[in-house]
C-alpha cells in the first residue's frame, strides 16, 4: 500500500502523466475498505483516506496541466472511480465528482481559473444544479441567493460551480448560467441523511447576496454544445458538450460497486450451504451458479456500454470535434444501461448471498444501499436515458431535457 509519507506519492501527485493512476488507487483499496463503516456513520469521506487519496493525484484527473493537473480522459475517471469503488462507494462518488467539478473550471476563463488555482493548485471544486435560486444583475456581475441540494464533495470543496438563472434589468429570466464561487462564501447546511451513499456527503450549500463577478459565470446552454468560455482552444478536453461530460463521471462508482459485490458472494459461495437443500456448498447449487452467470454477465455488459461512452468522448475529443445530437442521445442510453444492470446484478447477487446480505455487519448491505441510492440519480435514471435515445431514434423534435 502507498504509504501517507511515501515521497514517491507526492511526486506522482505532481506529475501531469496520469499513467499508473488506477494501480496507485488500487494499492489503497484496503485502506478505503477499512475506513468505509466509519465514513458511513460520519457522513463524510474518512480523512485518512481523503488524502490518501490527494497523494496519488486521484483528484487531478480532469484538472488542465497547467496547475498541475493529469487533464486525462473520462476512460481514466471512469476506471479511478470504479477501483474506488470497489472499496467504497461514497468515496468514489465523492473522487468522481470532485474530478468533474475540476472539468467544469476548466471552462471557464483563465482569469477564474487562476483565481481558483493559481496560488492552490490542489483546490478542489465541487458542483450541482437546482432551481431554488434567485440572482440579481448588478454592476459588473450578479447578486445570487438561494440553496442547492445536493452538493457531493462539498465538506472538502474549496470552489463550488452552481446553477443560477441569468436575469436582466428587468428581472426577467434571460438564460441559465454555472457560477464559480469560493466555497467560503457559502454557509453548508447538513442535510445528506440518507439510506445510502452516506460518505459521499453531499450537503446542501447556501448563498445569501454573494456576488458573482462576469467572468466567472458560463452560459450552461452554450456549454450543452461544447461552446464554453475558455480561451486555450488546443486544451480540447474542456470543449466537450456538457451533457454527456455531466453524466459519465456517475457511471465509474457503479462499476466498482458491482464488482465489490461480485468478489464477495463468489468467495462466500463455497463457504455456506443452501438451507432447506441438499446442498452442503452453494458452489455446487445449480440455481447459485446460473445466477452468479447472470450477475458476471450484468456487471460485464455494463463495463461494455460505460467503456463505449468513455471511448466515444475521449476519441471526439483526441480530434477536437464535437459529438452530434443522435450520438449524445445514445451515450445517455450506454450510461442508463450500465446503471441499471449493476443494479440488477446486486439485487441478483443478494439473493444468492441470502437474508446474511443484510446483516449490519455485512459489507453487502451497504454496497446495496450505495448502489440503489445512486442508481437513482435524476441525470442517470435508465428510462430517462432511454426515452432520450428513443426519441432520438425516431427523429422526434422533443427534448425532455436541454441535457443531452
């Protein structure tokens, strides 16, 4: 395991090359492991392993190299996530977030972003979308107040990227935009009490009259088609469409999940029997193996379909083109699909691995609860994301969401 005082960690924490990430993470899989119940009950990523974590860069994913970031790939958050996940789930969804947050500040201009990691370049930026805010034009910017539920990452944020509505003198809602704030600004209300993904605490964030200065705000309309405030034009990264950059980073986590819960009921199988059978060792039970073929099977497929995702974005990205309407609409179907067939693949698992599943002292029940909690996510919810893909099948002009 990478040890917390390990130069060599801070040294990889440095370099721009992300090579190696996913076996440094891995490496820290029985820490994460371990510290899981206690981030549980705490609400919050364990400290231990928050930095631990920070050492081996596993927040520098999608910060531009020019703070010192990887400024990698949605295939290295998505396979980052999912080794966090493994080991725990609300971790990964805090790293996964906290990486697409660094995504979002690299959109917008270098003067925000300098005021975000030109004296810090290990700041971290958390981000989230609502409606329960109210902004007001002022002289050289707007005047926000309201409460964004739910904010993962937020007890570690130093930034937060927050949905607001563009109004004009008048008052009148001309656009929505993505505010960058300094989470000091901003007071943090507990409220993430929830059945699952308990560490990911993911808090609600409160501004009352914070100012918002121009060159901190990001049409979120234009950032749906990849036009975004930047000026470094070559860092292509940044110039993908919202959407699919939005959703993708949910995926990783799951995929951890699904393998964590996989691992374990293979290895419980040839320990217990079947009660009420006349099997001795479920490993020999029929039934125990065509569902463990199915669970494989179901966490695989969502591999397949999360990869293809992964793949499609970072090869438009290589060529600096943009990825057209019908192929965003798909994505969110690959993204729907992967979710909802870990999902099955757990509850499936559960019923092979009995009532013992849901014992407090089962590390099962807790990756049941994370996945089901997540799995719910609005920007991830399987028929959303189909009826998305179908609409787009059929050349239907209706968009149920601007976030495709």
């Amino acid at each position: 395991m990478t040890s917390l005082t390990d130069p060599t960690a801070t040294a990889d924490r440095r370099s721009t090359d992300a090579s190696g990430i996913v076996d440094r993470v891995r490496e820290l899989q029985p820490l994460l492991r371990a510290n899981s119940a206690q981030g549980e009950q705490q609400r919050r990523v364990v400290d231990e392993s928050f930095r631990a974590l920070e050492q081996v860069g596993a927040f520098k994913l999608l910060q531009p190299k020019r703070y010192g970031g990887y400024e990698s790939s949605m295939r290295t958050l998505v396979d980052v996530s999912a080794a966090v996940g493994e080991a725990d789930g609300g971790t990964a969804w805090v790293v996964s977030l906290l990486n697409s947050g660094a995504w979002l500040a690299g959109c917008f201009p270098t003067r925000a972003q300098d005021e975000v990691w030109g004296d810090a370049p290990d700041a971290l930026v958390s981000g989230v979308f609502s409606p329960l805010v109210e902004s007001m034009k002022v002289d050289g910017g707007f005047r926000i107040s309201g409460r964004w539920y739910y904010n993962s990452g937020s007890l570690h944020a130093d930034w937060s990227v927050l949905s607001i509505p563009v109004t004009d003198d008048a008052g009148a809602v001309v656009d929505q935009a993505m505010a960058l704030v300094p989470r000091r600004e901003l007071d943090l209300e507990e409220t993430w009490f929830v059945a699952g993904m308990r560490a990911s605490g993911s808090n609600c964030l409160i501004a009352d009259g914070v100012f918002v200065p121009e060159h901190r705000l990001m049409s979120v309309p234009e950032a749906l088609e990849g036009i975004v405030p930047t000026e470094h034009d070559d860092e292509t990264l940044y110039h993908s469409p919202l959407g699919p950059l939005f959703t993708v980073g949910m995926v990783g986590p799951q995929l951890g999940l699904g393998r964590a819960a996989l691992a374990l009921v293979k290895e419980n199988v040839t320990k217990r029997s079947v009660a009420h059978t006349i099997y001795g060792r479920a490993a020999d039970s029929v039934a125990v193996q065509l569902q463990l073929a199915q669970a494989a099977m179901m966490i695989d497929t969502a591999h397949f379909h999360a990869h293809r995702v992964t793949d499609d974005i970072d090869s438009a990205t290589a060529r600096g083109e943009q990825l057209d309407f019908s192929a965003r609409a798909r994505i969110r179907a690959d993204i729907g699909w992967a979710i909802e067939h870990v999902v099955k693949a757990i509850d499936t698992l559960l019923y092979v691995h009995g009532a013992g599943s849901f014992a407090e002292s089962s590390p099962l029940q807790r990756i049941w609860r994370d996945s089901e909690v997540a799995g719910r996510h609005a920007g991830i919810l399987p028929m959303v994301c189909y009826e998305i893909y179908g609409k787009s099948l059929v050349d239907s002009d209706i968009r149920i969401t601007p976030v495709i």
